[in-house]
C-alpha cells in the first residue's frame, strides 16, 4: 500500500516523519474496520481500497516533494551503476526500458525542492542521456526551490538545462573555492545564462562563494529576471562593485538586499533608484564613507529594515573601526532619510567611542522604530568603555511608543543603570517584550524605599542584564516582578540575544536571581511547588530541561 516507502533510500527524515503521521490515521482506518462500526456506518471493502488510495497518492506526493540529493531519482533507474569513491560515482549502464523511463519521469514531475550537492559525483554519460531523452524539456518541470553547489564546471551546461525549470522561484547558486581553483574560470555568467533562459520567474536568489567580486560583468543577466524582490550574497566575494549597483537600482521589484560594500574610491553616486526596497542587510565591516553612498542610491520611502554588522564571511583582511563620528554621521542619515524605520540593528567594531548619546538622540525622531538592537566592539588600545546611565534612556523611551525589543550589548560599559529606567520603559513603551541591557544596578541607593517602589504588571517577557550589582536578592526579585510579572525566567538568563552564537552570557548575580529567586516567586503565586537544584554551570546553563522536568513536587531524574 505505502509503495513509495519501500525503498528506504528514497525517504529522507522529514519525509519519514510525514508518513509516520499519515500511517498513524491508516491505523485508525484499521482500527474502526477491526470493530466493524463507525459513526458513518460500516466499512466496506470498495470504501476501504479508496481510502487507501488516496493516501498512497498523497504519501508519494509527499516523499518527493523535498530531495536531500539528486540520488533518489538515480536510484529509480536500474542501468546507473556506481563505480569507485565507495559507491559515490555513477555511470551509464544499460538504456533503460520505457517503463523504467516513465516511472522516473513521473517521480521527477513531483519534485518540488532539492539540494543539488556535488558529494555524489554522476558522470558526464548520465546527464548526456537524460538531455538526449528529455528532448530540451526541464528534467524537474515542477521544481520551485534549488539549492545548488556547483562542483563539475565541465558539467554546467548539462545541470543548468535539466533542472531550471519554468517554476523555479528560489535558487541559491554556491561555488566550491577548490574547483574554481583547479579551473581558473568563472562560469557564473554562462550558469546564470542558462538559468534565466529556462527559469524567468524567479523571485529568490543568493550566491556564495563566487569565483570573482560581483560585478555586472558576471551577473548581467540577473536583469533579466524582472520578478526578483530578494538578492544575497552572505558569504565570500560579495563586496558588490559599483556597476552592480547602478544595474540592480534600476529593477523594481527588488524589496530585500544582503551585501557588502566597500566604495571608498568610487564617487558619490549620480543615481538613485530601488524602489521597492525594505529590507536592507550590510555584512563585512561596511566603512561608514560606503554606508552614506549606499544611502545615497536608495530612493525608495518604504525601507522599514536595515542591519549593519560585521557578522559574515568575506576575503578582506582588514577592516575600519568606526570613530565617534562615523556613528553618528550614519545614524543622522537614517534618521533623515528613512523615516519609516522600524528594524535598526547596527553590530560594529568602534575606535574611541566614550558615549552613546550622540548615537541615541538623532534616531530619537524615528517614531515608527520597533526593534532597536546595537551591539558596539571597541578596539582601541586603551582601556575605553562607554558610560551608561539613566539620561540615555530617556530620549527615546518617550519618542518610541511602538517599540517591541531593545538590545544594547557593549563589551565595555561603565556607570549605573537604575531600576528607575525600568519604569520609565514600562511607562513609556506598552508593546515591549524584550529588553537587553548591559548593567543594572539595584541597591539601596538607587532603589530607596522598596516597600513604596511602583509596580507596573508590564507584559514584557525578556529581560537580560549582563552584569547586575545586586545587594538584597528579595528585594530585586520584588521589584522585577511587581514591574513585570510575565517574565520568561529562561530567556531572561540566556545567553545575551543577538551574539550570532558567541557564548556570550549574563552575569552570575542575575542568572542566579532570574533562575532562582525570581521562578520562585512566579511558581509560588501560580500554586505551582518545584524541586529543582541551581547550578551555575555551561551544561546547565544553556539546557533547561533540568527545571521544567520537576513540576508539583514530583522529582525526575
């Protein structure tokens, strides 16, 4: 009955899952059939058989749809032989019988998705007589999704012309750095030649690792496709050339953009275009100089995204700290030219930067701003470190009512932060549910009175501080928790958001406050009895499932 998942080959693991759920309700067909009643009637044999059809049907559909490799579809056919690199390189046998062909012309038609990887090597022969049989027509006619890692160059031409299909809307097109070493070309201008010849409709498309720097040289015919809205280069080349720019701004449904720029000794520009553009991702230590010409291109009014970091991959050695004055030259021109704004997020190593008021008070303006994150590297020499303190809160706590999350990680800070700032945000921002600050200081002196400290029963559910100067624990869990009693006490004591993966943690104080202290009084209100050890350790630390596994006093270990 389950035909399509006899070969266990052919069945990857989300594909495994699906069918395990569709064999759970044959199960339950079964089950109803052993009692011999429904609440529809009895069963019979011709009802049954067509039931069963039906999900074999959609079992199949279901099993192709998403190829891990190509290798599934090989399988199908008997005359492929793998010869040497254990099985790994196959070639062309015997020509396959009509009914072998059209039992794997129909599996491809069903296709939807694939990973195109160059580990298992197929023969020049191979992908010679799918051409011949295929008469011109795509091999994948269905395909939507191709992920492809070019590794033959010698075998472009054939890849390119079986599975570029007309349905093609997302392709992310890799090059592997020792094949383009072994052949010294560039075969991006050829591929895409193709590509774009059979697959006009795409939407999507990312490049990694290119053989050259971007340029409209190689990638002149992505002005062809006039329905692409997203272009990404995340990894190696992809500082994109000024030519590029000039080509791209010209096409209007471009909405989303992932590069990385270096114009230093370009001029400013003499267009402007994008129109469509909202969404904008700088990577690879962007110098400030390209930031304001990149700015300068943009005419579109609807840019509501924009990250610059140094988060990425990229060949240039060296990059340029910004100063004091790079920082706030680029947040004035966001701040005048894109007024919509609503995502900010800029990650970059900084030389002598001292204060973030400067950074703080130009975006202040920006009444649309939901999400604020910045995350400052200082590289000088010296010991430098920011101030923080209460006044950098309050410009913007007052100008931004829509903001949903705030993340300031500096790796060094000094100064004070007063649970005071906490109520101004509660009071001033309704709609926050995460905020990540780098100090937070909660004694005596800057609380006062805590028995007459305000409760705001605010619904934030994140609250990070990576170094906390606590005195009285009772005390700051009482106040956090009368501020915001929804807290999530495991976010709240992960790792600080926003890091791309660096293990970069929260203080002692305050995870063993968030934790400990502050999940006690939230269970202790809610009726809810815990037995539970806290330890501050990396295992533990980053795995909770040691806390949430001991629930109304019964102990799992």
């Amino acid at each position: 009955m389950m035909a399509a998942s006899a070969s266990p080959r052919t069945v990857g693991f989300r594909a495994c899952h699906d069918a395990l759920m569709c064999q759970d309700i044959l199960e339950e067909i079964g089950r109803h059939l052993f009692t011999g009643q429904t609440s529809l009637g009895f069963w019979r044999g011709g009802g049954v058989a067509r039931v069963c059809k039906a999900f074999n049907v959609a079992f199949d559909k279901m099993l192709w749809a998403h190829l891990p490799t190509i290798l599934p579809l090989i399988w199908l056919l008997p005359w492929i032989k793998a010869r040497n690199h254990q099985g790994r390189f196959y070639t062309l046998g015997r020509v396959p019988t009509p009914d072998e062909w059209s039992r794997f012309v129909h599996r491809a038609s069903m296709v939807r998705k694939l990973d195109l990887s160059p580990f298992y090597l197929i023969s020049f022969s191979v992908w010679n007589l799918l051409s011949h049989r295929t008469a011109g027509k795509p091999l994948l006619p269905g395909l939507r999704d191709l992920n492809w890692d070019v590794d033959q160059t010698d075998l472009m031409a054939h890849e390119s012309a079986l599975v570029a299909s007309p349905c093609l809307g997302t392709l992310r097109l890799a090059f592997r750095r020792e094949v383009i070493i072994r052949s010294g070309d560039d075969p991006t201008l050829a591929i895409l030649q193709e590509v774009v010849r059979r697959s006009p409709a795409i939407t999507r498309l990312t490049f990694e690792y290119l053989p050259r720097r971007p340029s409209s040289r190689n990638l002149r015919p992505i002005s062809m496709l006039h329905r692409l809205s997203e272009l990404r280069f995340p990894r190696g080349n992809n500082e994109v050339e000024y030519d590029l720019l000039r080509m791209l701004s010209a096409m209007e449904a471009i909405s989303r953009l992932v590069i990385g720029v270096d114009l230093r000794e370009d001029p400013f520009p003499d267009f402007c275009g994008f129109p469509a553009l909202r969404h904008l991702h700088v990577i690879n230590d962007p110098p400030a100089e390209s930031i304001f010409k990149l700015f300068a291109m943009i005419s579109s009014k609807g840019l509501v995204d924009v990250a610059l970091n140094h988060n990425g991959f990229t060949d240039r050695q060296h990059s340029v700290p910004w100063s004091p004055r790079d920082l706030s030259a680029v947040c004035d021109s966001l701040a005048q030219r894109f007024s919509m704004l609503e995502r900010l997020e800029i990650n970059m190593p900084t030389r002598d930067v001292r204060s973030l008021d400067f950074v703080v008070s130009p975006l202040a303006s920006l009444r649309s701003l939901k999400e604020m994150h910045i995350q400052l590297k200082e590289t000088s020499s010296e010991d430098a470190t920011i101030s923080l303190s209460d006044a950098l809160f309050a410009p913007f706590a007052g100008e931004w009512p829509q903001l949903t999350s705030f993340r300031l990680v500096l790796e060094k800070s000094s100064g004070c932060v007063s649970p005071r700032v906490l109520i101004l945000l509660a009071d001033s921002c309704p709609l926050l549910e995460e905020l990540c600050i780098p100090r937070l200081d909660v004694t005596l002196a800057t609380v006062g009175d805590a028995d007459s400290f305000p409760t705001r029963g605010h619904p934030l559910r994140v609250l990070c501080v990576r170094e906390a100067v606590v005195e009285d624990h009772e005390m700051c869990t009482r106040i956090v928790d009368g501020l915001f009693p929804e807290i999530d006490a495991v976010a709240s004591s992960a790792p600080d958001p926003g890091t791309q993966g660096r293990r970069t943690r929260v203080g002692e104080d305050w995870w063993r406050l968030v934790r400990c202290a502050l999940r006690t009084r939230q269970d202790s209100r809610k009726g809810v009895v815990r037995q539970v050890i806290h330890h501050f350790d990396d295992e533990i630390y980053y795995d909770d499932s040691h806390f949430d596994a001991v629930i109304a006093g019964v102990r799992v270990c």
